[in-house]
C-alpha cells in the first residue's frame, strides 16, 4: 500500500494516466470541499461537487486525470491498494 497527501496549485494538472504503481485499485480522499474549476476524471467520468472526506476507487487500468484551474490550492490524499478499503 502507497499513501500520499499531495496539493494541487492553481495552474497544476496531472496528465491523462492510468499508472496504479503495481497495485489494483486507486482511492482519491478528497481532503478539501470542491470549488468552481476543479476537475477530476475518472475512466472518462468527470467527478465534481464533492464534500470533504468524500472518496473515489479506481480500478487498474481506468485512465484518471485532474485540474486545478481555481485560485484555491486543492488537497487530497492518494491511496493505491490491492484489498477493498473499509469504511
């Protein structure tokens, strides 16, 4: 298992990926409530108005990318796996 608490500036992206670092799944913790003109896309879905402490699993080899293009730095925290994470 992999943990990252990461920001995201204002002007930062993360390219189109589906890099799970050898693990099966990939769960985003939304650190932050979501503001105007920040973007997160999983799989081709675009995920938006999320609360704090909101999260979202990816599955290896889903394609995932972000965007923050607000004024407001934006936190999350990372967690590649390979078991289903419990509540």
């Amino acid at each position: 298992m992999i943990v990252e608490s990461l920001t995201q500036n204002p002007g930062q992206m993360e390219q189109n990926t589906n890099d799970y670092k050898g693990y099966k799944y990939r769960t985003v913790v939304f650190n932050d409530e979501w503001v105007d003109a920040q973007f997160f896309e999983v799989a081709g879905r675009l995920v938006e108005k999320w609360k704090s402490g909101e999260k979202y699993t990816s599955q290896d080899g889903e394609h995932y990318s972000s965007m923050n293009c607000s004024l407001i730095p934006r936190n999350f925290t990372v967690i590649y796996h390979n078991d289903v994470l419990s509540a």
